[in-house]
C-alpha cells in the first residue's frame, strides 16, 4: 500500500481544524495526517492532536516557511496538500492523488475556479486576484493553468523533494506552480468543489496586502524564469522612448542647423544604453538559466533513481 501524507498548513483554524482531520481519517484511515502549526494564538495544535493528528510547530512566521519544513521533513508516496479551512471537500482533494499514484501527474491542481469558487467565495478582491494572477500566469509561461493559487494540491516525492522553496508567504501557492510548469513536470487539473469559510472563521489572506505581495512575486519569478523575454521587454521600452526622444533634437538641427535640446538628447543617450546593457544582461543570464536548468535535470535523475531504491 502507497504511503499518504496529507499536509495542513494551519494558523488560527480551531473553528474548523478538528473537522477537516477527521474527515480525512474517516475516508483514508491509512494517511498520515501532519498539521504544521504556524504560531497560532488559539487551540488549533491541541485540537488537531486531539482530532488525531500528528502537529509539528513551525515557528518562523508565513505559509512558504512552513510549506519547506513540511517537504523537508516528511516522506511518503505521494503528498495531499490542503488548507484547514474547512472549504474543500475531503474526497474531492483525496480523487487528486490517483494520478500521482499512476504516474501521470507529478502535480495534480485542485482547481476551485472552475467549479464552486466564483459563487461560494464572497470576497470580491479574491475573486478578481484569481482571475488576474491565472491570467497573467498563463501569459508569462504560455500555460493553461485553470486555478494557480489554489490551496488543494498533490504531489509526487520527485517535485517534493526537488522544489526549492523560497517564497515565505502567501505567494507559495503562485510560485508552486511556476515552478512545475517552467521545470517540465507532469500536471494533470481536476474540478474540487469550494464552500465559503464558516460563520466565525476568518480568512489570514489580506487582500490587498498579500496582493500585492504575489504581484511581487510573480514579476520577480518572471525575471529568474524568462529572463531574456524580461530584460528584452524593459530594453524595447527604452529603446523605443530613446528613439521618440532623440527624434527631437535630429529635427532641430535638420532645420537650423543647431541643437539647443542638449538634455534631452542626453537622456534619449543614455536610455539607448540602458536598452543596450538590459538586452546583454537578458542573453547572459538566459545563457546562466540554461545551465542551471541542466543541472537541476542531472540532481533530478538522481533524486528519482534514490527514491526508486528506496521504494
């Protein structure tokens, strides 16, 4: 029998946690259920141990902090991840692991947005966020990810134990995902339903706040991950600013004979070298990422020819 780990990054969720760990004991009795407790102020630790959970404390503050310590730690077959929220169905989530099971998913995406989310969910910035981070998401990578935040998730022991985390917060989910799709890993998308938080239970996403923190994090990811169309895209602009800039001052001496605009043409200069010095930094580090990608495929191999003696 396949080992389950089912992983639940949970911070101030007493409301709901008890009731998401025994649903998953009652339909995968086999699984190991780990709560990570992210320095709640309330009894989500004693709850979820009580419920039959095993609880690890994480201590340094943020989802990505606490996502690291769950893939570093924990082995198993194949890994449920999910939130203690309470708003995902138990069997719903479970049905995403077969694919792993079978080998024809390395990352199985619970995809909210294509089911219940849109009317369960009662926050209009979340659900314009959604929209907007899939969207742009899809353009940067030219992916067709249907639900890139989302919280309900499987995954295989080789993406668990090749993903390097470095996202602390709430923009994990985000760079979860770029990750698997820019790395060529399996993904496989099914429809989980979504019900609305309790009555009581509140939500720890900002919506602006965190926001703009994934909107960080996705222009960040799209530098590392697509470098040369990065720099490429920054060295147009001022290329093309440069260009309308020094049209100016190329006309005026055409006319008289003379430049008078010596600022302007100053500045129209020094963004032609700035479009110049943006494009080679773009072929160079595409150069530096291809290398790297080279040996993230070699550290690949032998991590799947460790865990195949393992198994």
């Amino acid at each position: 029998m396949s080992k389950l780990a089912v992983l639940i990054p949970c911070y101030n969720e007493e409301m709901t946690i008890g009731k998401v760990v025994s649903d998953y004991h009652a339909i995968a009795p086999e699984a190991d259920i780990y709560v990570y407790d992210n320095n709640s102020t309330d009894r989500t630790a004693q709850i979820a141990r009580e419920s039959g959970a095993i609880v690890i404390e994480e201590y340094r503050q943020g989802k990505g902090n606490v996502v690291r310590s769950m893939f570093r730690d924990i082995d198993a077959d194949v890994y449920l991840m999910v939130d203690g929220d309470d708003t995902y169905d138990a069997a719903d989530t479970l049905a995403l692991t077969q694919d792993v099971l079978e080998g024809r998913a390395d990352m199985v995406v619970g995809d909210r947005l294509s089911s219940t989310y849109f009317i369960e969910n009662r926050r209009a910035g979340h659900n314009t966020g959604n929209r907007m981070v899939r969207w742009l998401i899809n353009l940067i990578l030219r992916s067709d990810i249907r639900d890139v935040m989302t919280g309900a998730r499987a995954l295989s022991p080789a993406f668990v134990k090749t993903y390097p985390t470095l996202e602390e917060g709430f923009g994990i989910e985000t760079e979860m995902t770029m990750h698997a799709i820019d790395k060529n890993f399996l993904i496989t998308q099914h429809n989980v339903d979504y019900r609305n938080r309790q009555e009581g239970s509140i939500s720890k996403v900002d919506t602006m706040g965190d926001g703009f923190r994934v909107l960080k994090t996705i222009l960040a990811l799209f530098k590392d991950y697509r470098p040369l169309a990065f720099f490429s895209l920054i060295s147009l602009i001022a290329l093309v600013i440069s260009f309308v800039l020094f049209l100016f001052p190329v006309l005026e001496f055409m006319e008289t004979g003379y430049v008078t605009r010596f600022p302007m043409l100053i500045v129209a200069t020094s963004l032609g070298i700035i479009s110049f010095l943006s494009g080679a930094c773009g072929i160079i580090l595409d150069s530096i990422r291809k290398q790297t990608r080279i040996l993230y495929e070699i550290e690949l191999t032998r991590v799947n020819e460790s865990l195949g003696k393992r198994a």
